[in-house]
C-alpha cells in the first residue's frame, strides 16, 4: 500500500513538473496532479494489459515501439477522464508519455 502512494506521488510531481516545463500540458493544481497519477496507475494495471496483448502482432513487427503508442493513447484516455488536466495535441502526449514512462520505469527498478 505505501509503494502505492509513493508511486502516485512521484508520478503525480512528474506531472506537476511537466505541466510546468513542457508546452502543452496544463494542470490546474496539485490535487489534480496526483488525481492523473492515480489514473494513470489504474489505466497502466488495467487497460494498457489489454492493449498490449491485442496489439502484439504490430508490436512485433515495430519491435516493441508501438508500445509508445499504446502510453501515448493511456495519456490522452487520462486526459479525457480528469478535468482540470489538459494536453494540446498528440507530441505533447508522446512526450508526456515517455516521460511518464521513464519516471514509473526508474520506480520500479528502485523498489
């Protein structure tokens, strides 16, 4: 439970940082931020599975870079679900995605 509300956090200053430092990104507050965290973890454990397994053959065949594909749909679903989190386009989201990706990645490799 607590590498849980640890990753919200990180994942949630990740937001916030971007949505300072990146064009294209706005978050209205820190609530906000740590609500796109939480929702992003949800859509990564639940839906992104799902994705992944019917889009294996594309996958293959791009050799693992249609998986950036799939984070950068997870970010705009995230969008579309928290109100006060807002993306300009879909670079923003791509970069928004892979930023996102690498913070969960270093997470996951510390724990």
């Amino acid at each position: 439970m607590f590498k849980i509300l640890i990753k919200i956090a990180v994942i949630a200053l990740t937001v916030i940082l971007a949505g300072r430092f990146l064009p294209g990104v706005s978050v209205d507050n820190y609530l906000i931020a740590g609500l796109v965290g939480l929702v992003l973890i949800v859509l990564n454990v639940t839906v992104k599975p799902i994705l992944k397994l019917l889009t294996l053959p594309i996958s293959i065949m791009t050799l693992g870079l249609f998986k950036l594909v799939i984070n950068t749909g997870i970010v705009f679903l995230a969008a579309l679900i928290v109100p006060g989190f807002e993306l300009d386009g879909i670079i923003t989201a791509f970069i928004f995605g892979i930023i996102v990706s690498i913070v969960s990645t270093i997470i996951e490799k510390v724990d």
